[in-house]
C-alpha cells in the first residue's frame, strides 16, 4: 500500500490520490483474502468458490463500496478520499491481482508438497 501511495506522489503529484489509490487497493485485497481463506489448499479459481448467495453479495458490495469511495462526494468528504480516474483503479486492481497469484502460487506449492 505504501507504494501505491509512492505511485501517486510520483506519477500522479498527489499523495492523496495514492492513499485514495491505496485505500481502494486494500478493499480489494479483503475480497481476495475472504474467497482465498476458504481453503488453504483449494484453489480459488474454481466454480465452487461462488457458491455462497450469502458470500457473493458480501464480495459485491465491497467492490461497489470500495468504487465508491472515491467516486462520490460525501463518502470522499467523511473519508478524506479523492477521486480516481479509470487508470489509477486499475493500479489498485493490478494490487489486488497480484495478491490473487501470490496466493494461489501459495496454495499451488502447499498441495504439491502434501501430495494432494
């Protein structure tokens, strides 16, 4: 998070879009880690994960919430947010993407070495 802050300073001169950057980054990495804590040997790339009604609504209004943190003017006021255009969200989905192949990458090396 810290140098999705550094990216904004830098490519964007402003410190505030990094954190805002930052700020939606994290929210969706809390999506990864709940579909990704499920299991610690399944893959979350598999139908199975989307089972849950309860799960998946939870999962839709985080992403829903984490854009419209920075979209909209009161949540941007109580939050202390700016807003972000379509290529600084996509840092924060790159992020969160990265996390998703960290983890599976994880997961992958956790079933070979138990044999599953």
């Amino acid at each position: 998070m810290l140098g999705l802050i550094k990216l904004g300073q830098a490519h964007f001169n402003s410190v505030g879009t990094g954190q805002s950057i930052a700020f939606t980054a994290f929210a969706l990495c809390l999506i990864v880690a709940a579909f990704e804590c499920r299991s610690e040997t399944d893959s979350v790339l598999t139908t199975s994960t989307f089972d849950s009604k309860q799960m998946n609504w939870v999962a839709l209004a985080q992403f829903v919430l984490a854009v419209l943190v920075t979209q909209m003017d009161g949540f941007r006021r109580i939050l202390g947010t700016t807003e972000i255009n379509v290529r600084q969200f996509g840092w924060a989905l790159l992020a969160s993407l990265v996390l998703l192949l960290l983890w599976e990458l994880g997961k992958l090396l956790a079933r070979r070495s138990r044999g599953v």
